[in-house]
C-alpha cells in the first residue's frame, strides 16, 4: 500500500472512530472459507443497490486479528447510516452492510466474539473440495511470501508448524498465529468441526452454508438463496464471473488421492452434519 493511501486510511480510520455511534454495524458477515469464492460474493453482494460496503476492503478482521482495538473502531470501518440510507433511498429500502473475513470460521475465538458482539447478524458460509482448497491456499500463500515449502513438504510440515497455535490463542487474545493463519491446509478443510462451532455458539437458523461448486455452476439460483437469506430484494449482477481465481500447475493424481483419502472422515462428518453429501464427494 502507498503512502497516499496508507495516510488516507489512517484519516478515515480516526474519523470512523469519533463517528462510530452513527455508523451501521454489519448486518452479515462472509465467515469463510478461505479460496471458496468469498471475494466473489462480496463484490457480488457490495453491488446490490441496498447494500453500502465498508471503505476500503472487504475484509475488516475484527473477530480474528483487530478485535483487541474494540467495537468503536470496528463500527468505525462501516458506513454512516444517514449517509447510506441516502444513497439507496430510490429503493424503499434501509440500507444494509457487511463485510467478508475468510479467517473467521477457522479462528476459534471469533465464533464466540460474534455471537456475543453481533447477535443480529447472519453469516454466510462458503465450502470447496477440501482438497482444491488447500492447493489453492498453498498458491495464495506462496505468491503473497507467507510460505517458501513445495505443496508436499508444507502438508509435512503442517502439524509441527501449527503446534501449540491454538493453546497460545487461547491463552492469549491478542496472539496473531501466524502459522495458524497461513499454514493450516489440511486444519482448514475439516469444514464440520468449525461449522459445528458456529452451530453451537451462533445458531444454525443465522448460517446459510453454500457450496463454491454450486455457486459459479448455477449462479442465479445460489444468488437467489443469498438474497432470500439477508432479505434483499431481487438484483442481479451483470455478470457473474470469478474474483481473485489463481491459475497453476494441476495437482498430481498421486497427491490427490492421498488427500482425498485423509479428508474422507472429515467430509463424513460433513455430510452428517449438514444432511447432504457434499458435491465433492458425488
């Protein structure tokens, strides 16, 4: 990021915070999961004409990584709600806002934060093949510097880098696990586990669970059960197109299979869970 940029955010920032009892809180959260089309989502739902997004990105990370610098600066991130009531008063509706964190439904504090901070909110799940997930997690890492080990040796390395994570978060609020954050491939794909914990902590009735297969298959009627869920009127985006996709290398047959094999009882449970078999598994 830029200086201009940077020093502009830094300005907003201080002035969202002086504002923040006039701003709107989120009335929906994109939880996760991290490379399942959450980018695509949002920008999808930031064009719908009642919907007002926050400032400057898409993601806030107020329940994972911001949550110590408190509400006031997290209400600070969103829109005024005279202003953006203004902006969407052709449509005889109230404006609404949200934002999309992937890192939330995998953190095993923010659950918690939002149930207790936003108990009005509606959360949005997206799920992919967990095996395509981390491969494309493994891209993404790579590319941003935050990982220097091939696909393989990363997997390898998986449990003795994440060991510990979790004890030092929860001892600790404030900790940022960095490998919890980056390298956590397989841990990320054990999708029953972590909705589980949303279940128990927000209310299955406030989680809508999709499917990324489905989404960018059948677009219009996956995006018509978004907007039944957050209670928008109907809109459609002019083009239904993928942001934030990576191209790379296929993953080998080999690699494959072994993943696949190691995520069978975790997308089981999945299955259980959620009263489906998930597309992947078809």
């Amino acid at each position: 990021m830029n200086r201009a940029k940077l020093g502009v955010r830094r300005v907003t920032a201080t002035v969202g915070h002086a504002t923040s009892e006039l701003r709107m809180a989120p009335d929906f959260l994109i939880v996760g999961a991290q490379r399942c089309g959450t980018t695509s989502l949002f920008r999808y739902l930031a064009g719908h004409p009642v919907v007002v997004p926050p400032l400057f990105q898409k993601g806030i990370h107020f329940f994972d990584l911001n949550y110590g610098r408190g509400a006031r600066w997290y209400r600070g991130q969103f829109p005024v709600r005279s202003i953006a009531d203004r902006r969407v008063a052709g449509t005889g509706r109230r404006a609404i806002t949200g934002e999309a964190s992937p890192y939330y439904v995998f953190h095993p504090l923010a659950a918690d934060r939002i149930a207790r901070d936003l108990p009005e909110a509606k959360l949005i799940v997206l799920l992919r093949d967990p095996v395509e997930r981390a491969f494309s997690a493994h891209r993404q890492e790579t590319a941003r510097g935050f990982e220097t080990e091939p696909f393989e040796q990363a997997l390898e390395l998986e449990e003795t880098r994440l060991a510990g994570e979790l004890e030092r978060i929860h001892a600790d609020p404030a900790y940022v696990g960095f490998h919890h954050q980056h390298h956590a491939y397989l841990a990320r794909g054990r999708y029953a586990e972590q909705l589980q914990r949303l279940f128990d902590l927000v209310g299955q009735e406030r989680l809508l669970v999709l499917e990324s297969a489905d989404f960018f298959a059948t677009p219009q009627a996956v995006w018509q059960r978004v907007l039944e869920f957050l209670g928008l009127p109907a809109w459609y985006p002019p083009v239904f197109g993928r942001h934030n996709a990576q191209a790379g290398a296929p993953l080998p047959d080999r690699l494959r299979e072994r993943l696949e094999e190691y995520f069978e009882p975790h997308d089981e449970a999945l299955a259980a869970l959620l009263g489906e078999v998930p597309t992947w598994r078809r």
